[in-house]
C-alpha cells in the first residue's frame, strides 16, 4: 500500500471503508493465489481537488461486455452463489453517497484497476495576521 500526501477527505467513513473493501475483495477473487499481485495507493490530484485511491491487481481482468455491466445489480462473472453480483453496485452507491465515483480499467488476462475519486477537505482557512498596533509618539 501506498499513501502519498493526502489532504483528508469528506466522507461517510464507513460507507466508503466498505466500499474499498469490496474492491479490495473482487481484486482478491480475480489473482492467482500464489501469483496475484494487489496493490493500494492513494494521491492527491490538486486538478480536480479529489483524493484518488486506486485498487490494482495482475488477475484475469474483464472484457469489455462484462466492463459495461460490472456495477448492475445481480450481475456476476462468477458462479451463481449468496450475494453475487452485489459488490461493486453497493460500492458504487457508497462512494457516490459521499459526492465521489468509481471508474474501472481492464483488460482481460492483465488485470483491473479501479479509480476511486473521492472530495478532498478545502484548505484550513489560513489565519489571518492580527494587525500589529504600534503607539504613535507624542509630537
């Protein structure tokens, strides 16, 4: 994991916790056991003033039928099971509950990336200087 210099966030904390988890979770399901590779970074883009984490993997990656529909409901490239298809709609929902957005990137056989931008916290207001008051000398 990697975390860069990051102004703090406005954010539901647990919503969007939970929202990386799944990420983090759909990049655990997609590796190799003994080759996958999932890396975390967060950064700061002072262009758009978002906090942008990232959720990478090196696994078997989604083609552009399964891109398209990965954030329905219900729908899954794995098999039928409890909550299939649930993931990234609900991550989804979280992330943009607390004004941010999730955008993914892959190619099948190389992997996912997922982008989640988020709002950064403005800048304290910078204190301003209290006048300094001198005494004019008696003329």
């Amino acid at each position: 994991m990697t975390l860069g210099d990051v102004p703090p966030v406005i954010v539901d904390k647990e919503q969007v916790m939970a929202a990386l988890l799944e990420l983090i979770d759909n990049a655990i399901h997609a590796t190799d056991e003994k080759k996958g590779h999932i890396a975390v970074h967060a950064a700061y883009d002072p262009y758009s003033r978002k906090v942008v984490v990232t959720v990478s993997d090196n696994g078997c990656g989604m083609d552009e039928n399964t891109m398209k529909r990965a954030f329905d409901p219900f729908f899954s490239s794995r098999p039928a099971g409890r909550r299939r298809g649930m993931g990234l709609a609900k991550a989804l929902r979280w992330i943009e509950a607390s004004g941010g957005s999730i955008k993914l990137e892959s190619r099948p056989g190389q992997g996912t990336r997922s982008l989640v931008l988020l709002p950064a916290a403005p800048p304290p207001a910078q204190q301003q200087a209290k006048p300094v008051r001198t005494r004019r000398a008696a003329q």
